[in-house]
C-alpha cells in the first residue's frame, strides 16, 4: 500500500491538518490536543479524527 498524506479533521473541535498515513509518532490535535493518529507498524489508527481528504502523487 502507497503512503500519502491525509488531511484529518478532529472530532472534538472540527480543526484540520495534514499529517502523514504511516506516520511513526503520535498526532495531536493543534487546537484543542485530542489524540488523533497513533502508530501501528504501518497505516497510522484514526483516534478521535476523521479522514476528508487523500493526498496521491
């Protein structure tokens, strides 16, 4: 599977941001802190976020 960048939005206070799908650390929401992405040897776990937008080459 390709990786790519993703934008996210987070459930608990609607910010976007762009982060990357196998990401190998722990995204934070930048406005309110919520978890969002944890690591999982591959394709980074949603948390409390949701997918809006795929990024492909």
């Amino acid at each position: 599977m390709a990786t790519k960048f993703i934008k996210i939005k987070c459930m608990k206070c609607g910010n976007s941001q762009v982060a990357f799908s196998h990401t190998n650390k722990d995204i934070r929401c930048q406005k309110c802190d919520a978890l969002l992405l944890q690591p999982k040897g591959g394709k980074a776990h949603l948390v409390d976020a949701e997918i809006e937008e795929e990024y492909n080459d």
